[in-house]
C-alpha cells in the first residue's frame, strides 16, 4: 500500500525486459503493450487497486525489470523567509 504522503510508480528496465508481456496481463490497467510487445507504462501515480497489480507484475517478472519506486512527498511546502503567498 502507498504510505500516505508517498507516491508510487511503477518502473521498467527496458534494457531487462525480454518483450514477452507477462506483465501486461498481469497489470491491464496499467502497462500496454507497443507493437513488438514490450510494456508501455500508462499509469504515472499508482492508486491502492493499482498499486497490487503493479505487485503483482513485478513478483511474476522473469528478467526482474519492473520495480515499484516510492518517493515522499513533502507535507509542507516551506517559503523562503520575506516569500508571501500570492492572493
Ligand atoms: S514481464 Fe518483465 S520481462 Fe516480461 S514484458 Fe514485462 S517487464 Fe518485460
């Protein structure tokens, strides 16, 4: 699951990736396939549902070229001293 204030994504290692399209079966809702059959990700920020397909295409990967990468996200956002907020 996302922690609140975090964002995940989903990635790929096209380099890894053998074009085969396990994934995109597993994760329908989030990679399609272009038309050699290599996943195209189409989905930027992943939502709870989306995020356990995303699981799931990256336990099922064979070559290990997909990973959920999660980043924080500030909860604050800090002004410089003397910044007002514009009206
Ligand atoms: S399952 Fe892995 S190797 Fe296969 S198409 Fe998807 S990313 Fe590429």
């Amino acid at each position: 699951m996302t922690k609140p204030g975090s964002t995940s994504r989903l990635r790929i290692d096209a380099a890894a990736c053998d074009g085969i399209g396990v994934c995109a079966h597993l994760a329908a809702d989030i990679l399609e396939l272009d038309r050699w059959g290599f996943p195209i990700i189409t989905v930027r920020d992943l939502s709870r549902g989306e995020l356990s397909a995303a699981k799931r295409a990256v336990r099922a990967c064979p070559r290990k070229a997909l990973w959920i990468e999660t980043t924080a996200v500030p909860s604050v956002v800090q002004r410089a001293p003397g910044v007002s907020t514009p009206s």
